[in-house]
C-alpha cells in the first residue's frame, strides 16, 4: 500500500493532499510547515513545484490555490473529504474524513497503514441506515460514543461512505494518518497530478 515517492524524500503524497486543503486560504510557507510538522525547505520544494504546475498563486498574504488548483482540489473531493478536527480521544488530537465509494477493505489492515503513519489508534466506521457503525458487527457509534457522532456529523455523510478516524499526539500526525487511509484506499483514482508532485 506504499505510495511511490519519487526523487523527493522531504515530502510524501500525504503532505500534498493536506497542504491543497490548506490552502484553500492563503497561507505562508512558516505556517504551512509548522501545520504539516515537515521543514521549510522542503515546504519549499512542494509549492514551488505547485507553483511550476499552476496549482497555485502567490499573494501578500501567503500562497493560495489557483483556479487550476481548485479544479484538482475537487477532484480529490470526489474521492475523500477534507480531514476534520472531532475532539480528543484518549487525550490525543482526533481527525475524521468520508471517502465516498471505498472498495472492498479490512478494518484491522486500515487501522494498521494509519498506526504505521504515526497515528496512535484509529476507527474505521462505516456508513449504514444514516448513521455511523462498527462495521465488523453492526454497532452504532452513537450508543457507545454519542459525542463522537454528534461531531462525525459535521462530515454531512451518506449511506454507503466510509468513516475514517485517527487520533495522535501531534495534530498534523492526525491529520496525515488519515489520509494516508485514504490514499491506500483510492490510490489508484488519484489525479496523476499529484504523483507528478513527488517526481524530479
């Protein structure tokens, strides 16, 4: 379920994705590094290959997605939704994301790829009767952590969606364990253009 890296160790496909979400609102190099736990220099590196595929712009006030970087920001939408915050479990950081459509999947190897990313535990959940389950035997998450799936709601998900949540010290660590479960799902539907991110 390795993503191919590339010529460019400092960033992973992970980095891409949450920094396209990132920045739907302009945002500076500093702040974009701190909030993906990467260097400078390698945050550097990302947006100025961004920058020389035209996926985003430079402003006074940071970088911004171009329209060209919206038009792959949806198309990576239309796979999984952005990674929000849903509290704290065990007193770590909680992150969840929808991917619409997954394929076939074993709950305990997805929980492994998301530990594997730094993740300190994670929950894969899936999406039947307009409600949230375990999927492996049919239990909603509203009986056993009704807070849980009051904030789950905010993902706006669907009958037949899969719910991603991972949980870790550091918020970004969250943050990409969740779409790295996600990109070991859709890999495979990925617009080329981000795999064309990592290479030299």
């Amino acid at each position: 379920m390795d993503w191919k890296r590339g010529a460019y160790p400092e960033f992973e496909i992970e980095d891409v994705i949450a920094a396209m979400f990132m920045l739907k609102e302009p945002i500076g190099r500093k702040s974009l590094a701190d909030a993906l736990g990467i260097g400078e220099g390698s945050v550097r590196t990302m947006l100025k290959k961004m920058n020389s595929k035209g996926l985003i712009n430079s402003t006074q006030r940071g970088h911004v997605l171009s329209s060209n970087g919206w038009r792959l920001l949806k198309e990576i939408e239309s796979l999984f939704s952005e990674a929000v915050p849903v509290g704290f479990i065990e007193g770590h950081h909680a992150y969840s994301l929808k991917i619409h459509d997954p394929p076939e999947f074993k709950s305990i190897e997805l929980r492994d790829e998301a530990i594997r990313y730094f993740a300190r535990g994670a929950m894969i959940l899936s999406v039947k009767g307009g409600r949230p389950i375990f999927p492996e035997d049919g239990r909603p998450v509203k009986d056993t952590l009704p807070e849980l799936h009051e904030r789950l709601r905010k993902l706006d998900f669907s009958d037949g969606d899969l719910l991603i949540v991972t949980w870790a010290e550091e918020r970004f660590n969250a943050i990409k364990s969740a779409y790295h479960v996600a990109v070991s799902l859709k890999r495979s539907e990925l617009p080329d253009e981000l795999e064309a991110l990592l290479e030299a």
